[in-house]
C-alpha cells in the first residue's frame, strides 16, 4: 500500500507483481556453455596460430644479398631532417655575402661590396647611360656578346669631362 498525502492507496484489482521467478538451472546451463565454447575457442585460435607459426619457419629462406647490404643513407636528393638550423645557416651565409668586401675575380678585378655601399655609389654617381644619338657599333654589339661590356662602365666624374 501507498500512503501519499494522507490516504491509503491500493492497486487496482486484477494488477499485481509477479509470483513466479526466473527458472535459474537453465541460465546456469547456459552460461557454462558459454564458457566451455570460449574456452574451446581460445584453445583453437591459440593451436591455429602456432601452427602457422611452425608454418613459417619451415618455409623461411634466408634474405636477399640486397636485403641485409642496404646503404646506410639513400642516394641524393635526400630531405632535410635539420630545415629550421640548415635555414639559418643559409641565411646567415647570405647576408654575409651582402654585408661584405670580398674579391670575386682578382685577376680580371671584380670586387664585391656591401648592398648599402652600392646603393650609395649608385646614387652619387648615376647608372650609365649611352647617348640616343649613336646607334651601337659592331665593336660594343661584339663586348656586349663577351660579356665586357654589360654595364660595369659608370658614368664619368665631373672631373673627367672636364680633362676631355
């Protein structure tokens, strides 16, 4: 019976709980079964396998030559492992290269001068320039295509117009 708010409350007629119980010999019997056929299957699966295992060892062949004299690196191109220290050594490589005097060619006289040097030299002294009027000769057409007169000619001082 349920007391709720003061009454006494009764389940209709005709609705009541169970009065029989689950039979339990035959869970039993089922669940020993169960455990006998996972059992068995463990027992097979374990035999299965070690006999694919004796398999295989009666039909291993030794290696290949190739196989066990394999270089210890792969042939070029390889990929960077390093590419963060490798850039920076590039980086700094460069910006030496830009930031510094240093011979290129001692012997025909090229020299290599900092970026902002040339910059400067560059704007103090002007590019070269040829002048509109002449048209280019056989003998500047024949520099150019040997490769002495591509641009390293600057533009005369102001005191060597005035010695001409």
């Amino acid at each position: 019976m349920d007391i709720k708010h003061g009454h006494k409350h009764e389940p209709p007629a005709g609705i009541h709980h169970e009065t029989s119980d689950v039979h339990v010999r035959p869970l039993a019997w089922l669940g020993v079964g169960l455990a006998v056929l996972i059992l068995i299957s463990i027992v097979a699966v374990k035999g299965i396998f070690e006999s694919l295992d004796r398999q295989q060892a009666r039909n291993d062949v030794a290696p290949l030559p190739m196989m066990t004299q394999r270089p210890q690196q792969p042939p070029e191109p390889r990929l960077q492992t390093t590419p963060v220290p490798n850039r920076k050594l590039i980086v700094e490589q460069e910006s030496k290269q830009l930031n510094t005097y240093g011979w290129v060619d001692s012997k025909s006289g090229l020299v290599c001068i900092p970026v902002d040097q040339a910059m400067k030299l560059l704007a103090e002294r002007g590019l070269p320039a040829r002048n509109e009027s002449s048209q280019p000769s056989a003998v500047s057409a024949q520099r150019t295509a040997t490769g002495t007169g591509t641009g390293s000619e600057t533009k005369p001082s102001h005191k060597e117009t005035e010695r001409r």
